[in-house]
C-alpha cells in the first residue's frame, strides 16, 4: 500500500519567513514518503511588483531579525547593506515562480530551484527577478541551460493560472498568507500550525515519520 503523503507548501519567493522555514523544507525532502509540492502565491506578481526601496528595507528589516533568531537562518552581508540598497532591483514573484516550474519541468528540481534563488538573494544578495540570474541559478543546480531558458519562457506565460491555482488553495486551508504548509493524507487535506515547529527541523521530522507511519490496529 502507498503510504506516501503529499506536503503542499504555499510560498513567495520574496517572503523572508519562507526563507526561515527552508530547514523544514530540507528535512521534509528527506523523508521516505513524503513528496512536497511548491504553490507560489504570488505575493509581488504583477501589479504589486516594485522597486526595492527604503520603505521596503525598513518593512522587512525587524521581520528578518525575527526570522534569524527564530530559525536560525542567515541574511548574508551582501544582501544587508548592498542589496537592500539597490533600488534598481526588482521585486517581481513572477520571474523566480517561472524559473521554480521550470526546474520541476526540466528536472524535477522545482525545490531546489527555490532553495537555490533564495540563497542567491537573502545570503548573495542577487537579483532573482532577473532573467540571467535565474538562468545561472539553474545551472548551478546542474539543469541543462537550453532546456531550462525554453520552459522558462513558457512557465513566465502562464503564471496566471499557477497563481490562481495557489490562492485558492490558500483559501481553501484558511491560511493567513506565507508560509503556510498542509498535509494530504488519504484525500484528507489539512493545514500545518506552524509555530511550534519554526526552527524546529528536528521535531518537524518526527512529525512527518508519524504522518507517514502506518495507523496502528486498535
């Protein structure tokens, strides 16, 4: 009997708590039985796209303190004091959600793909809206270059539907934006509390060994 479950993880590339929950991710990826599906929302696509400027550093700077204490991940000098002074960077989900769908395309690398950017921008200080730089990140994780630019281009055509397809899953679990996890088990969906497993990776692999395991006979 397949006792694989399916963890659905609705996220923004530009989200700096997706980047805190990125060790629970990896631990997930590790687990027997579990497959993980990405959901990009969309956070910054489309109209809502922007210029990184000071109002913006100064939005995310106390969540990022926050995020580094809670999970222990690190934001990187290079995008601290260069990147969030860059205001010709763009912040646009659209181009790393393409690149995301793209990699999953080409190599069924759609996580770490994402893994990838977000260590390009939160540690390297990046630009991840950017064609080039999406395109190096893909070869950085070992994607055939020409396959990878040709799904690309048709992923970044037909975001819409992908967003869509994320907000209303978003709704559907009653999330309150990103991160938010969920677990699907036996057709059963249902949303993951956070909290107690931010920073966690330990207790979130225990979780997910139990949700795997086979129900025991009364």
């Amino acid at each position: 009997m397949d006792r694989t479950i399916k963890l659905h993880y609705v996220y923004d590339p530009f989200c700096g708590w997706c980047y805190g929950l990125a060790p629970l991710l990896t631990v997930a990826a590790e687990t027997d039985g579990v497959e993980i599906i990405p959901h990009s929302g969309g956070m910054l696509a489309g109209d809502r796209a922007q210029m990184m400027s000071a109002d913006w550093r100064a939005f995310v700077r106390p969540h990022e303190e926050r995020i580094a204490a809670l999970s222990g991940q690190k934001f990187g000098e290079a995008y601290t004091e260069k990147a969030q002074f860059d205001y010709d960077i763009l912040l646009d989900s659209g181009p790393p959600t393409a690149g995301m769908i793209a990699a999953e395309k080409v190599g069924k690398a759609g996580l770490a793909m994402l893994k990838r950017l977000q260590i390009a921008y939160y540690v390297e200080g990046r630009p991840i809206a950017n064609r080039g730089e999406i395109v190096r990140a893909a070869a950085e994780i070992g994607l055939d270059s020409s396959q990878f630019e040709q799904a690309f281009d048709h992923a970044s055509e037909n975001l819409d539907g992908h967003f869509s397809e994320s907000q209303a899953l978003l709704e559907k679990l009653r999330g309150q934006g990103y991160p938010t996890l969920a677990i699907e088990k036996g057709g059963v969906l249902r949303k993951l509390h956070l909290g107690h497993v931010f920073g966690k990776p330990d207790l979130f692999r225990e979780i997910l060994r139990d949700e795997v395991a086979p129900e025991k006979a009364e």
